[in-house]
C-alpha cells in the first residue's frame, strides 16, 4: 500500500475550495487544507496516475498552482500518524 501524499499549492485562497474539490476525486482518503500555506494533500494510491489526474482536473478548472507534487511521508509524518501528536526533539529516550 501506498503511503503517498498529493500536494496542491494553489496561487490564490478563492482557489482552495475548487482545488479541495478536485484534490478529493483522486485522493484515498479526506483531503486536509492548511489555509494559511494554500496546500491541499491528500493520500493516493495511483501516485504518478492520480498527480496526472490531478494536473489536467485543476487546469481544466482554471486553477494557477504554486507547486503540486508526490510526496513520500517524513519520519516524523509517520510518528504523528502512529501517536497523535509531534516528536519533541528535547526529549530523549532512556
């Protein structure tokens, strides 16, 4: 199974909901939005198929991307995932 994610960063906030929208036809999972960066992701299972997708749907739409992109899960991504919550770095294991 696939742990890639699909990220959109689209030029312009009024783009996010559109973008949400098409980001979620091709993700395996409820795509997440940080507002503030103007990134949707999402986990796919098609990688190179659904970021391909992805390129011709927010194009049709009209849709100005800042980057998009695969990316493959961080250490600490897959900590967050498995806890709940961040790694702190000044903590250290006995």
């Amino acid at each position: 199974m696939s742990r890639d994610r699909l990220e959109v960063v689209v030029q312009r906030d009024s783009d996010l909901p559109v973008a949400r929208a098409v980001v979620a036809r091709v993700t395996t999972g409820e795509p997440e939005v940080d507002e503030g960066a103007r990134r949707v992701s999402g986990p796919v299972a098609g990688g190179v198929a659904a970021l391909t997708g992805a390129v011709r749907s927010l194009a049709d739409e009209g849709i100005e991307l800042a980057d998009i992109g695969l990316r493959r899960p961080t250490l600490d991504d897959v900590f967050l995932r498995l806890t709940g919550h961040r790694a702190d770095p000044g903590e250290v294991a006995a």
